[in-house]
C-alpha cells in the first residue's frame, strides 16, 4: 500500500475479518429484509452473502486481483438490483457494490488501522469507528426525511407516496406542477407576502435589541449579569407552546393580539436569543484596547462602536440576524397564538393544509423552504469563517 501511514497495514485472518464483513452485511440486510416485511430474513442473507464475497475476494483472489475483484462486485450488484427492482435496484445496487467492494478489502487487508496511532488497543479502535457508524446514522435518520420530500414534490399525481412511474424513473412520472400552484395560488401568494414582511422586521428588532444587550452583557462592571442573561435567553429554552400562550394572554390585554405589530413583537422576542448568543461569542476575542485607543484619539463612544467595533463584530451581528430570520420565517405555534387570518404565514398555511386538505403543494413549499435554509445556514458558516480569521483563530 503507496502513501505514508501511522500505523504498518497487515493482512487480517479470516477468522477476523469474515465475522466483521458478516456484520455488516447483516446490518444492511435488516433494512432491506424490513423493508420486504422480514427482517430476520434480512440479517441471515445479507451477513451470508457478504462473508461468501468476503471469502472470495481475499481468499479465492486475493490482494493481486483486488481491481478486478472489485469491478466484478460491483457488476454483480448492479445486475441483482437490475433484476429485483429494476432502474433504481440499479443505481443502489452499483452504490452498494461499491462501498462493499471496497469495504472487504479495507477490512480484510487492515487498511482500517493505516490512520490510526499504533499504540491504540483493539478496544479503542473498535470505539474509534463505532462512534463514527453512530454519528453517521444519526446524519442519516435527520436526513433521510428531507430526501423522501425533494422528490415527492415533483410527484405528477396527487399524492404523498412515490409512484410506479416514479421508481421506474419515468419523465412521465415527474412534474413541476406543484410549484406552478404554489407561485399561482393566491392563498399561498398571500402567506409568503406575510412572512417576507413579518420576518424582516422581526430580525431587524431582534438584531438591534440583541446587539446591544450583549455589548451591554459583555461589559464586566454590569451588576447580576448572569441573571441578566438567562432571562434574555429564556424564550429559546422554555417549551414554545408556554411562550405562546403568555403570549396571547398578555398582548390580549394591552391590544397586540391578531395585529401585525404583535406576531412581529413576538417573533423579535423569539429572534434575540440567537442574536445575544452570537454577538456575545464574537466578543469574546474582541480586543477592548481598540476601543480605549479610539477614546484616547477623542472618537465619542457613538463614532467608536460604528467604526471601530462594529466592523469588527458584523460577522457575529450578520450570522445572528440570519438565525432570527430563520427562526420567524419558520415559526408556527406562536402566530397560531398571536396572529389573526390577515397575519396567515408560510408554516401556518402549511399547517393547516395539513389538516383540513392534503396537498402535494405543501412538499414543493417545504423544498423551496428547506433550500433558502440550506443557503442561509452556508451564509452562516461563511460568516463563522470569516468572523475567526479576524480574531486571529484557525477556522476549524
């Protein structure tokens, strides 16, 4: 094996490395043996199957012929899948051809231990990559809804399922007329006009009040800070359905309840926790001599903030206002507390389509919802780069 490694790679005996290629083999089977109604089924197969192609490829083979091996597992998943689901057995097949192919032969041949300090005992590298199995799971079960959703939206039929025309990957199956009711509906026209003109405001209250509580937190002269902070904090850790309805129960009383100016109060209210946080964490490498040098040269505290420790702090402040648009754009319990009929917003109407009439609208507007997410949250990760390369920190 070319490249340096940490540890020299060994060939593994059989007797190790079938078990663990069995396991994984039976891993896998559990979910396609579900999903076929017979999960024990599934595991006896899947680890059968695979400790057979294990046994094959290191023994029969060998290290000589692991190209070639590996072409042919991966020709042979393709086919099965072809075979038991057609186009799309296909395409999971030549995915599961791969990673299995590659996979005996990283077992099998110890590749596992290449990267990995010598001295480390088989316990912790049995630890080292179940955590990793672990986390990747977890990725995989946050995931996986946002996946079914995408392409259900294009779905050409009225329905929450996948078709026969869709898994066979029929152009006939497929359709953007979802989107085309969503962008021609009044109603939906209607609630996206809300929340574009609910959240702005709301994240312009909740990054003005929010910057200025941290730089006034941040401040080691302000009395009983800590208490300070966590009541500025509260609404993003206390049960959202107990904000709500304080909520309704007080703006009903000083006549906010069902009026704009209420779901914007509200929404600014749930937006400074995530300004304070960021702000405060952006602070905390803001070096405070700036400031006292600029006092010194005569600058009046106004002109210091503006141009000495605002640009210094605006990726925190920027990533902040992202995160309290985000919050408002996607709240729902709270406007169904404080909101009216006129104040109808995106995840309200989703909402209640959910209820009232089921419609594949809904699952274009997630799509659409989940990518303006995915590109705020890049923005942000831009933003958190940035904001430690000015405070001299590494990125990673």
């Amino acid at each position: 094996m070319s490249g340096f490694t940490l540890t020299p790679v060994e060939t593994k005996p059989l007797s190790f490395a079938l078990p663990v290629i069995g396991a994984a083999g039976a891993f896998v089977g559990l979910f396609v043996g579900t999903a076929h109604g017979s999960g024990l089924m599934g595991v006896v197969i899947g680890a059968i199957a695979l400790m057979a192609l294990g046994f094959v490829a290191l023994k029969v083979f060998g290290l000589g012929m692991e190209k070639t091996t590996r072409k042919a597992m991966i020709a042979l998943f393709v086919v099965i899948g072809w075979l038991v689901a057609g186009l799309p057995g296909l395409v999971l097949g030549g995915l599961f051809g791969w990673f299995f192919s590659w996979f005996i032969f990283w077992i099998g041949e110890g590749r596992y231990r290449a990267n990995l300090a010598p001295y480390l005992t088989s316990g912790q590298v049995l630890w080292h990559y179940t955590f990793r199995v672990i986390c990747g799971a977890i990725f995989i079960f946050l995931i996986t809804p946002i996946l079914v959703v995408i392409p259900l939206s294009f779905n050409a039929q009225n329905f929450f399922t996948f078709t026969p025309e869709m898994l066979r990957f029929d152009p006939a199956g497929y359709s953007l007329k979802h989107y085309q009711d969503f962008f021609t509906s009044s109603g939906w026209q209607q609630a996206l006009r809300n929340s574009l003109s609910i959240a702005p405001m709301a994240t312009i209250l909740s990054v003005g009040f929010g910057t200025l509580a941290a730089i006034g937190l941040s401040q080691p002269h302000v009395p009983f800070r800590r208490a300070i902070m966590a009541i500025l904090i509260s609404p993003m850790i206390v049960p959202l359905i107990i904000s709500a309805a304080g909520m309704y129960f007080f703006y009903s009383r000083v006549g906010l309840q069902g009026t704009y100016m209420g779901v914007v109060l509200a929404h600014a209210a749930l937006g400074i926790p995530f300004v304070i946080i960021t702000v405060t964490a952006t602070l905390v490498g803001f070096d405070r001599s700036l400031t006292r040098a600029a006092a010194n040269m005569g600058a009046d505290p106004l002109t210091t903030f503006f141009r000495v420790q605002m640009p210094l702090i605006l990726p925190g402040v920027i990533s902040g206002g992202l995160f309290a648009f985000i919050t408002s754009f996607d709240e729902v319990v709270v406007v169904l507390f404080v909101g009216s009929a006129n104040q109808q917003t995106l995840p309200w109407r989703m909402f209640t389509g959910l209820r009232e009439q089921i419609s594949p609208t809904i699952l274009a507007v997630a799509t659409i919802l989940v990518v303006i997410s995915i590109c705020l949250l890049t923005t942000l990760e831009y933003l958190r780069r940035r904001s430690e390369r000015l405070r001299g920190l590494s990125p990673g």
